[in-house]
C-alpha cells in the first residue's frame, strides 16, 4: 500500500474498555502504527481530520446525537469497524431494551429526565452500514490482531462462526459445566481462543450468538442445570438482548 | 506370552524405570474432574485408574493445531513445516483409543498418505492399560474390551492393589528389562461390564443405518443439539480439519495453520458465495453417525467407533450415540416385523 | 502386535506443499469473473483432465479450490475462470500479471473422455459452469475426429454475464458445433432466447441411442436439468454431472467436500449420475 491508510478511533455509549484494550497491544502497538496514521483519537489525542480510510467504533447508540454522529463518522470514512459488544450487537446496553423505556429513563435521571433524550440502544449496524466487527466484552485482542493485519492486506478478514466449545476442545480445557458452572459456550461465536473457559470461567456470551443458534434447545441446557426459564433468558440477553428480540 | 506383577505402590518406580529410556506419555489429572494425556515430568503424578481423558492420544499424531508452512510475503515464498515422529511411550492407554489411533492410521494412509501424520507416527510405544468401565463407555459392543491388548507392546490389567504386565512384542521385551517383578501365572481377572450396550452386533449396523437415512430420530436429535461440534472434536476417531493463513503483525510473514474442524459446524459445508450444503442439525447429525457406523464402515468392515463414550460425555445437550444408533435398531426391527 | 507394524512403509510426499507457478494473462470475463492463464515452473505441464481442479493459494490470504478451464490440449500453461465471491477471489481480481501463485493438483475425477469417444457430446452448462465445460468443450474441438457432434446448452443470468464471449462466437460459428444459449432476464437488444436453462432442452434434437450429457451449473440448477434430459429420453447412463462441494483439501483427508460417503475431490466432481442416486445428499 503506497499510502498509509489513515484510520479514527470514535467511542459512543460505553465504558471504553474496547480502546483503551487497543492502548493495550504493548508488544505490538509499534508494529501497528508502522502501518497507519491515527488521524483522530479523542483518547488519546487532540486532532481532529476529514476524512479517514478506517474508522474504529466503540459503543452501542443510545441517544440522538449518536445517530447523527454515526452517520456523519460514516459519510467520512471508507471502511468502518464496530469494535467491542456494545457496537457489534448492542451489548450489555442492549438490556436496557428489554425494559419500557420511560421507566428506564425515569429511574436514571429522575426529575431531570426531560434533559436527556435517550433511544433504545442500538448497535450500529441497525443505523448504519458497518464492514468490519471485533466482537468482545471488550473486544477481543487477538481478532482485532487478525482485522487489522487482513485490512493491511487489503483481504476481507474472516469472522468465526462456531461456538466458543470448539475452542475449549482444541485447548482441552475442562468443561466449565465440570465445575458446576453455566455456561454460554455452545451458542456463543468463538474467536476468543475460549479466554474465559481457559482460566475457569464460564463465558457469559460477550461475543454474540452464532449464525442460526438452537435456542430452545440452549435454553433447555441452561434449565437443565438448574436455570428457570427467565433466568435463563436473562443470561442469553445479558448480552445479546437486541439480537434476541422476539425470541423468547 | 510372558506375564509380571505389577504392585501399585511399585508404579512411580515403573513410570521412573520407563522415563529412563524414552519420554513417557501418560494420564494425569487436570481440573476438577477431568483427565489429560501429558509428558510426564514426575511419576507419581501419573493416574493410570481413570474413566477417560479428555481428548485421546490422537491430539499428539494429529496436533489441534499445526503449522503446515511458513511463508514470507514480501518473497512470496515458503518453506514447508518439518515434523518429527513422537519417538515416546504411551502409557496408561485404553484400549479403545489405541483402536482409535489404528482407525486413523488407515484414514492417513488411504488414497493420498499423509506426511505428517505418518512422520508422527512413526516410533509410538504403547503401554495400555484396562479401565472399569463407566456409565457411558460401550466399548464391547463395537468388539473392544476393556482389557484388549490389540496394538500395544506391554498391557497392563488392573489386579487389586496392582497390574497382571503382559509383555506382547519384543519392544515391550526391551522396556521391562532391569525392572524385577515376579512372575504372574494365574492369567488376568476379567474386568468390569459395561453398563452401556448397542443392541445389535456391529456387523449389522451399516445395514440398519441404510434403512435408517429419514428416521424421526434426526430431527428429534436437532431439537436438542446446539450445533457446538463439541461431539466431533472429542471423537478420537474423528480427523476432519480446516486450514487457516496466521499472518504476522509485521505483515511481512506467518504461517498456514491447521486445526481440527468438524461436520456438525455450520459453516462446514460452506462454499464461496454463502452456500451450506450441510444446513439442518438434522442432517448433520446423520452425518456424524453415519460417519461412525456406515460410511467408513461399508469399505473396511470396521466401526468407527470405537466406544469410548466422549461425544455422550460432554454433550452439553447429552445427546447419546448409544441412545440414537438403539432407536435406529428399534424402530428398524419393528419396520421389519410390521405387518405391510 | 504393535500397531505400528501397520503403518505404511512409504515415503509419503507433503501433500500440502503448493508449486509456485506464475500468472502470464490476466482478462476480465464480466464484472464478476476474471480469466487467469498460469505458467508452471519450467514449462511443466499441469498434465489434467476435463472437469479436474487444482487449488490455488496466496499466502496470507488462503487456498480454496477452483475448476481448470482449459483443455489438456492447450500445452505450456493452463486457465482458471475465477468468481468473485470470497476472500480469496477478492484479492486474485486485484492481482497483476507476473504474480505467482501456489498450486497444488490437479486433483479429482474429471469427465472420463473415452466413455464420450464416438458418441454425440451433450454439455449442459448454466453460469460459471461454462469454466470447467469449457475444458471439455476445447477438448472435444481439438480432437474432434474422435467425437460425434458436439452440441452445447448454456444459461447465463444476463447478456452481460455471458463468459468467454470470444469463443461463444467462434462456437456460433462453426457448423461442426450446434451452440445454443439462453438467459434469464434479457435485455435491449438481446435477440436470442429468453428463459431458465431448462428451456432449452426440449428444443434438441438427439440421437437418444448415442449421447454423452455433461451438465455442470449453480446447485439449483441439477434437479431441473435432470428432469429435462429425462423426459427428453436420455438415460440415466448417459449423463455426467460436475458438483460444487468445499474441497479444502483436496487428497480426501479434510472431510469438507463430503457427500454422504463420497469425497467429491476424489470420486469427483465429476460423478456418472447411475453413482449419484446412491447419494442422497449429492442433487
């Protein structure tokens, strides 16, 4: 690539643990950046730019603002990435979905409710076009390792779609069941190299359902292992609430 | 055929004896609960009384993960991925995982024989060992018993507080020479029953299978089954893969990757463009038993299966081979008994 | 015995280890296909036949398999007909000639030729399936004393979507080949016939005692092909079908191109249909 691609880093409603995980690469960071301009990065920076060839999302859209601001990140950039759960499918914000909306608003500003306009919290690719996802609560290093090199490449890059259990079997680790735990393992997307089952604990579902999931058959596992009903669609929608939608 | 005893408390010194000429491959526990084949580093930390490991012996012949070759972008070029024969002792292997590694032996070697499998192959000692059979092993009814020695240079048989060593090949001769155990002449006890049968003999099963392709069974199973290839990838019989490119952060370089994959994944049977020639549980789990019991079968005469119990064990959704392949021969013999 | 005793005394050759062979021509087909033509090292000869296929690889990107589409006739390179329609294809239509590329193959079961040699040749083709027919098509031109007539059926989506449009001509052409083409959704100026694949068949005229069919096309295709080619009298016997299916490995180990029992990349992907039945997974 004769150019380096210049790439913005944005974040929208969420605890930005997604960026500052991308703060985190210590042992790569420098190869990284021999490979783009960060153009605009609130967190880490001051400069502000046009246009951009990447653009790195984090958080899911939660009010107005964010819906014309995604729009306008999206006019200006070529490629965009929804980093991290909350903007891949909306995430733990998403559960505020599950709730009638005036309560929600109700309970967290009270009286002053009328100053904050808020919408259900979206994942941006129920506003706009996104190409690219880094799924993960927070998203995923080594997939971001992955999308980042195949967008060096200039190659669509792959996005797994098995459950998290393929990864556990490849690393033999013991089945977090074993232990008497839940788990969302078999219908959560792998991708993650099974980091939670790998140190003992259960995964909770971060990365999102894979394609087509059985679900009444996940949820007859989860009762099965001592779950009510609605416990356990609580715990598919911890979060997964806006992909879930309907189908309970 | 020359028989030894084997006192438990002398097994560390066995494991030590054994550690002096080769590296020993056995047993240990991992977890809470669970069992893994490892190098051994200290031999009493060897478990040989254990219901099944986690993944079979296969995970050393075929890695869940290789590297095939490495590659350098801006040469385009690459150098193949040299393997070495696991030139060890396995100990403390049961008898249907040793069937399993002869299973594979033969998928390897078939048509187009595979380098690195046969490399890795080559040189494996086999120490087995016969186990008590749980409530998921059905071994015997796929004609493997818990104290089959088929395949392994010493077998051991548990005996109250010890073994009955039987020495089957002249490299097993080698391996126990310097080690004194005295004599056992009073042949080996049988071991346990199974709790867990197949109804109808194996021979019978490729011909039930094929009356079986649109039995209710595969759709009842989907219902239940979550899709997690959990069943495939513990199957120590099962060697299908995916090959992946790992590139290096630099991007100047990195490696083409192997892993195990498996037929009850979505995206097994995907083709360029989307297409899922595999899409229903239903006719995945078809697949996968008919894999086992049919396909594979009709041209060596052999199941492949072999009994272990693994996919029933960590289904999540406990789906039972068993359970599926009896209600195949339940619903055939009342097919062929129903009045027309 | 030890299990070993077994094994294979052979020294098995790294199945996986592509040849690095150079891409001399590069052509776009459409907007979706592009026409590569590869040179392997030293002049060798990939050495195929009609309906085999090799696997092609960038490093760093992947491998994935696609048909030859020239004929074993055509010496010193041969040609691929390539989709768009993943990665790997993605990045091939970004290539330059003088790039190299990793082949290994070719692999398979392609169209038995002598079981077509003095019989009426019958290629049924929709969409890209023209690419693996047109090696057998070229084939049968080149050594065309040993074939009866050599009549063709291809279906495209649109006019635009025609492939290989050059030699669509030549076939027009040449009175010793009855071509005949259809498309989904015609547009202006687009004289010619207007319809599904299928549509076609009725239309011929066939030594019903004497014809080979080869039908290649997209999945949906098959099933309503079959119909036709039966109710116009073909036999069972006569016809061949080339079937997609993921071979990722192509040497019968990766289980991925598996139709019920058979390895597509080793019994196929080209099946004699009285094989097919058997399979129930295959149409």
């Amino acid at each position: 690539m004769a150019e380096k691609p210049r790439v913005a880093i944005f974040d929208f409603t969420g605890c930005e643990g997604c960026e500052l995980n991308q703060l985190n690469f210590e042992d790569q960071l420098l190869d990284i950046l021999a490979h783009v301009d960060i153009v605009e990065w609130r967190e880490a920076m001051d400069d502000r730019a046009a246009e951009y060839d990447i653009a790195f999302v984090e958080g899911s859209l939660s009010t107005p603002d964010c819906i014309t601001r995604i729009n306008d990140i999206r006019r200006r950039t070529k490629v965009l990435v929804a980093l991290g759960a909350c903007a891949v499918q909306g995430g733990i914000n998403g559960m505020k979905n599950t709730q009638a909306i005036e309560e929600v608003r109700e309970e967290v500003y009270g009286e002053d409710k009328y100053l904050f306009p808020t919408l259900p919290a979206l994942a941006l690719h129920e506003v706009v076009k996104v190409d690219y996802n880094v799924r993960g609560c927070p998203m995923t290093q080594i997939e971001f390792l992955k999308l980042f090199t195949s967008l060096v490449m200039g190659k669509q890059p792959i996005e797994p779609d098995h459950a998290v259990c393929v990864d556990c079997k490849l690393k033999e680790n013991e089945c977090v069941y074993e232990r008497g735990m839940i788990c969302l393992g078999p219908v959560t997307r792998a991708g993650c190299d099974a980091q939670c089952p790998s140190v003992g604990q259960y995964c909770t579902g971060c990365r999102g359902l894979v394609t087509n999931p059985n679900l009444s058959g996940m949820e007859e596992i989860l009762v099965e292992h001592g779950l009510s009903v609605d416990e356990a669609w609580k715990r598919l929608e911890l979060y997964n609430a806006n992909d879930l939608e309907g189908a309970r | 055929m020359v028989q030894f005893y084997l006192d438990a408390e002398r097994l560390p010194a066995f494991v030590a004896h054994l550690m002096a000429q080769k590296t020993v491959i056995a047993p240990h526990a991992k977890g809470q609960k669970s069992f893994t084949f490892e190098t051994v580093a200290e031999p009493d930390q060897v478990v040989l009384d254990y219901p099944r490991v986690m993944q079979s012996i296969r995970k050393f012949f075929l890695p869940p993960k290789e590297e095939l070759l490495t590659f350098d972008l801006t040469e385009n070029s690459y150098e193949t991925t040299e393997v070495e024969p696991i030139d060890a002792i396995f100990l403390g292997v049961h008898s249907y995982d040793v069937a399993a590694v002869g299973r594979l032996d033969y998928n390897f070697s078939v048509g187009s024989p595979e380098k690195n499998y046969l490399t890795r192959r080559q040189g494996a000692v086999f120490v087995g060992v016969s186990f008590v059979p749980d409530s998921y092993h059905f071994s015997g009814s796929v004609n493997i018993r818990p104290e089959d020695p088929t395949g392994c240079d010493i077998f051991l048989t548990k005996l109250f507080e010890g073994y009955v060593l039987e020495v089957h090949t002249p490299t097993g001769e080698e391996l126990i020479k310097g080690f004194d155990m005295p004599a056992h002449d009073a042949g080996r006890p049988a071991t346990g029953h199974f709790q867990q049968h197949i109804y109808v003999p194996q021979t019978r099963l490729s011909e039930i299978m094929e009356q079986s392709y649109d039995n209710d069974v595969w759709a009842e199973t989907a219902e239940q089954c979550v899709g997690c290839g959990t069943c495939n990838l513990v199957c120590p019989t099962c060697y299908c893969f995916n090959v992946d490119e790992a590139v290096d952060v630099t991007v100047t370089k990195g490696h083409r990757e192997r892993h195990w994959d498996g037929c009850m994944l979505r995206k097994f049977s995907e083709v360029a463009g989307g297409e899922v020639f595999r899409e229903s549980l239903a006719g995945r789990q078809r697949h996968r038993i008919f894999r086992k019991f049919k396909y594979i079968s009709d041209t060596t005469g052999q199941p492949w299966c072999v009994g272990c119990g693994r996919c029933t064990a960590a289904c999540p959704a406990h789906i039972s081979i068993v359970g599926i392949v009896n209600r195949l021969i339940s619903d055939h013999a009342q097919a062929v008994v129903a009045p027309i | 015995m030890n299990l070993n005793e077994f094994l294979p005394t052979i020294e098995p050759e790294n199945l996986y280890a592509p040849v690095m062979a150079e891409i001399t021509e590069i052509k776009r087909l459409t907007s979706m296909e592009v026409f590569y033509r590869i040179e392997l090292p030293d002049g060798a000869e990939l050495g195929h036949q009609p309906g085999q296929f090799v696997e092609v690889s960038i490093f760093g990107v992947g491998e994935a398999p696609f048909s030859i589409s020239s004929s074993p006739t055509h010496k010193g390179s041969f040609e691929l007909g390539v989709r768009k329609a993943g990665m790997l294809t993605d990045v091939m239509t970004r290539l330059q000639p003088g790039t190299k590329l990793g082949i290994r193959g070719p692999f398979g079961t392609g169209v038995d030729v002598e079981k077509f040699k003095g019989k009426d040749v019958l290629i049924v083709a929709g969409g890209i399936g023209l690419v693996p027919m047109r090696s057998m098509i070229n084939y049968v031109l080149d050594r065309r004393e040993d074939f009866g007539r050599l009549i063709i059926c291809y279906g495209s989506r649109s006019e635009q979507d025609l492939l290989f449009t050059d030699e669509i001509a030549k076939w027009e052409a040449d009175p010793k080949v009855e071509f005949h083409v259809t498309v989904d959704q015609g547009g202006e100026g687009w004289k010619g016939n207007v319809g599904v694949i299928t549509t076609l068949v009725p239309g011929l005229d066939l030594d019903l005692t004497n014809t080979a069919c080869c039908v290649c096309g997209p999945p949906i295709m098959y099933r309503f092909v079959l119909m036709a080619l039966k109710s116009k009298g073909l036999s069972d016997e006569s016809i061949y079908m080339s079937l997609e299916r993921r071979m990722k490995c192509g040497v019968g180990k990766c289980g991925h191109c598996q139709i019920n029992s058979s390895y597509v990349c080793q019994d196929g992907p080209v099946y004699h249909y009285p094989d097919l039945k058997n399979l129930q997974e295959a149409l």
